[in-house]
C-alpha cells in the first residue's frame, strides 16, 4: 500500500510530481484538466517527457487522473451523456500517454430518468468507452454516497455494472466518507472486517483497485457527500488503522482528499494516516 494525495497541476501537469514529494507522497492522483469545465488541449510531447522525468526523479511509479466533477453517464440530455463518454476516452488516452495506472469516474445522477434507466445508460456508455479501449490506462468507478440520484453506492449496483459491462479491465475504487455516508460502517475494525468480506462476496477483491481514504462529516447512511480530516470526522482512527493493516488491502494505494483548510492540511493528514501502520 502506497499513500498519496490529491494535487495540482496549476501550472501545467509537470508541476504534480514535485508537488506529491514534498507533501510526503508515495502516489498520487491529479485531474488533467479544469475538474469544473472548458477546452483542455492534449499534453504535448514535451510536456509528457518532463512529466515522465519528474516522476522518474521522484521515484513515483504510482499515479492516477480523477475524471472531472461534471461527468454524467446517466444523464437524459444526449449532449451532457455523450460528452461525458467522450472525455472519459480522452482521460484514458491521456493517462496511457503519461503512464497513470488508472483513470477514476463518478458515474452521476439519474434524477432525470430514474435509477433503472439511469443505470442503462451507465452501462451502454462504459460497454463503449470499453469497447473502444486498447490502452494501457485503464477505468475504475467510484462508489458514491447516494446523495441525491447519484449513482453506484450500493455494491450490489457496482456488481451489477462490472457484469452487465463484461470488461476484465474495469474496476472499482472505493471512497471510505461515500461508504459510511451510504450507508456502510468502517469506523471499527469489526465493521471494516465486515465490508472488506461483503464486497469479496458481492463484488470480487480483484475489482478493488484503489481507495479514496477520507473521513466524512456525515454519519452512517446520511447520504451526503462531505469530507473530513483523518481521524476528525464520523469514521474515526480506528476505522482507518483498520484499512490500512488490512492484509486484504496490502497492495492497493490510498489516495486522500480531505479538506484544504490552511496550508500543510495534506501533509497533517498523510502524516497521520501513516502513522497508523504498524512496523514489520
């Protein structure tokens, strides 16, 4: 297990590795372009070779790209549904160029259309994106915490996906503030036992392919989406030394995005969640 945050590009993508290091980084994630929206051209050539540098310098083997928060594959509007398809395609072609392990996805809302036929359209539109994919970047879905007609924040919808999709490649990361919110406890070692052997039956261990570690604001099955600092929120230390001890979970990362309230925020709460494992 690698621990990570997630971090800028101001500037341009070069800048993250730099960044990453001296937060305390192992991995880390990025968006690629504005998570908010407007035109983001491909890197260019150069701007890929010193990103590959920088990460050579840094010794970071682990990164991954965050798609942006506008993605919606449930949505009604063709546009929106097919915009969303289609920049999803290019994070992919984006990581693979860069060498990012993974691109991770919020699915969306289907407040339009309503969960059943929300969830056609998420899987039509991830059949294509997959069905276009030859490259080495590959996807991973992010659970939810059911606010709102968002979907995929049961395990059972998440399972239901990776089968309907039918792609080996596809997997999943899990968000521990979107588990709790959703519904799901991790705040004791019991409770996280519990999840890690419910999504082996439901989902598959294989599918798990990266953790978002944030605390949450919200208690149990409140259903909103909000973070917290580690160890400062409704989850807990307990929860969390859980995870990250967790033989189940030793070779999956741990990415946090936990609030930037002041300066060294990212650094207190890496800090902490490392403190957390134990020494061989």
């Amino acid at each position: 297990m690698k621990f990570g945050a997630h971090v800028s590009i101001a500037g341009g993508i070069l800048h993250a590795p730099s960044r990453a290091y001296k937060l305390g980084c192992e991995c880390f994630q990025i968006f690629s372009r504005s998570p908010q929206g407007g035109k983001s051209p491909r890197p260019d050539k150069i701007t890929v070779e010193d990103f590959l540098k920088e990460c050579s310098k840094y010794n970071f083997t682990h990164y991954y790209i965050h798609t942006p928060y506008y993605i919606n594959l449930a949505s009604q509007n063709v546009g929106i549904r097919d915009s969303s398809v289609s920049i999803i395609k290019e994070e992919i072609q984006r990581g693979s160029l860069i060498g990012a392990k993974y691109v991770v996805t919020h699915l969306g809302s289907a407040k339009e259309l309503g969960e059943s036929e929300g969830l056609k359209k998420v899987i039509d539109g991830l059949k294509e994106i997959s069905d276009s994919d030859s490259h080495s970047t590959k996807l991973l879905i992010e659970n939810s915490a059911g606010q709102g007609a968002t979907l995929g924040d049961k395990l059972e919808k998440l399972a239901e996906i990776l089968e309907m999709v039918d792609h080996p490649d596809l997997g999943i990361c899990l968000d521990t503030a979107h588990l709790l919110a959703s519904g799901y406890d991790v705040r004791t070692e019991e409770a996280v036992i519990k999840i890690l052997d419910e999504f082996t039956h439901i989902v598959g261990l294989d599918r798990l392919k990266l953790i978002h570690g944030n605390d949450s604001k919200v208690g149990l099955g409140e259903k909103k989406d909000r973070h917290e600092h580690i160890g400062k929120g409704k989850i807990g230390i307990e929860g969390f030394r859980t995870i990250v001890n967790e033989p189940r979970l030793k070779d999956i990362d741990i990415i946090i995005e936990t609030p930037l309230d002041k300066v060294g925020d990212d650094i207190k709460n890496l800090k902490r969640l490392k403190g957390l494992k134990k020494k061989k």
